[in-house]
C-alpha cells in the first residue's frame, strides 16, 4: 500500500464504501455509522474526523446532514488492498473432491502404465513407482462430473509425455494428484486417446488399490485433488 493507516481506520473506510462512498457523496449519520461499526457515535464521529484529516474522505453539511464521500486517495488505498488480497486468494486453489464407483475396466491400464516409458516418467514426475494397473471409477453424479470438468479446464496438471518404440507409437497422458479415501496418495491419469467419457477417471498408485484398501466393485471412491 502507499500509505498505512490504523485498522479501525480501515474498517471505517471499508464499510463507508460498501454504504456507496466510492462513486458518490452519501448521506450518513454518526449514528448509523456507528451501528454499522458496531461502535458509539462519539468513536464514529472522530473516526471520519481522522479520515478527513488524512484526505481520505471529504464530508459536508447539507440541510439533510451530513454527506461523506471517498476521495481518489482513499479509493487508492482500497484498491491497493484490493489487489493485494486477490493475488493471494487467486493463488489458492479450491479443494476439489470427487465421488466415482468402482468397476472392473478393460484391463489396458496394466499394459499402458507397465511400458518403461510411461513408469520412468512417472516416478520422475510423480514420485512414486505405480502398481501395474489402475482403479476404475464411474463418476457417481452430476456434480461429480462438472467438479471434474472443472478441474481438466482450470488446472494445468503433471505432462507425461509420449514415445515410441519399435512397435508403436503411444501418446501423451495428463496426471492430477489425488488422494484416495483420505489413505493413500496417487494420482487421475488422463490419456489423451481414451474410449472413456469424461465421466469415467482412472486412477494410479505405488500399491494394488482393490488389496490395499479393500475395495470390490460398486464401492464409492472420494478423490480429493491435490495442490501442486
């Protein structure tokens, strides 16, 4: 900020914006601004006396009472605090959480996450050695699905890149780091070819799943994305 000021100075400035002050001279009393405040009259009176003495505010006396209004300083002060405050509230991602059922799956997993060019990638860039095979879920409603949507549109995830060998080619993937019923961390596989919808997620991690946490198909799995 360009300028400190004492907090129950910026309280009292806040809460004058929010009556309007911004954009226009409004009509306040001292009592009502001290209710809003959650102070007395006299505190509230001495309080716009203090923000006009720092040109933050500019008050005048009309034939209805008293009219407050912020100046361009002020403003700047609250935009200050403004940006301020969006930087670090944008630099927290939300916690997204997912619900799928179990289901058995085709059985590629195994051979995909097996291949030595996907497993190095994701030990390097995972940090773990995934079990050969991965967790089938069926996203179990709507809101499940859009929560998972938005996490495939607003977060940019871990690249696992893809290669070729004397055989073929195969294509790039996309990991999000999930933890798994609240027990164990591993991570949503996202390939880019699928045959699978958005409403289908595939799940690796260093241990058998379905051994590990006792798992038998139609079981509800939580997925809680992790920030990384």
């Amino acid at each position: 900020m360009r300028f400190m000021i004492k907090d129950r100075l910026f309280t009292t400035l806040y809460v004058l914006a929010k009556l309007g002050a911004c954009n226009r001279a409004v009509e306040i009393s001292t009592v009502k601004l001290g209710k809003e405040l959650g102070i007395s009259q006299q505190s509230a009176s001495r309080r716009l006396q203090e923000l006009e003495k720092l040109g933050l505010i500019v008050r005048e006396i009309s034939r209805r009472g008293q009219l407050v209004r912020i100046t361009e300083r002020g403003l700047d002060m609250l935009r200050d605090f403004y940006y301020g405050l969006r930087e670090i509230l944008e630099g927290i991602s939300p916690v997204i959480r997912i619900r799928g059922k179990l289901f058995t799956g085709l059985g590629e997993g195994r051979f995909y996450v097996s291949l030595e060019g996907y497993r190095r990638q994701f030990i390097e860039k995972l940090g773990f050695d995934p079990y050969p095979g991965t967790l089938n879920l069926k996203l179990v409603s709507k809101e499940d699905v859009d929560a998972y949507r938005s996490l495939l549109s607003s977060r940019n995830g871990i690249r696992i890149e893809g290669f070729s060998d004397e055989k073929r080619t195969y294509g790039d993937a996309i990991c999000y780091p999930v933890l798994i019923n609240g027990k164990i961390h591993g991570a949503i596989v996202k390939a880019r070819r699928t045959h699978y919808g958005d409403d289908v997620v595939e799940v690796i991690a260093p241990v058998c799943l379905r051994d590990y946490l006792k798992l038998k198909d139609g079981d509800i799995i939580e997925l809680i994305f992790e920030r990384y």
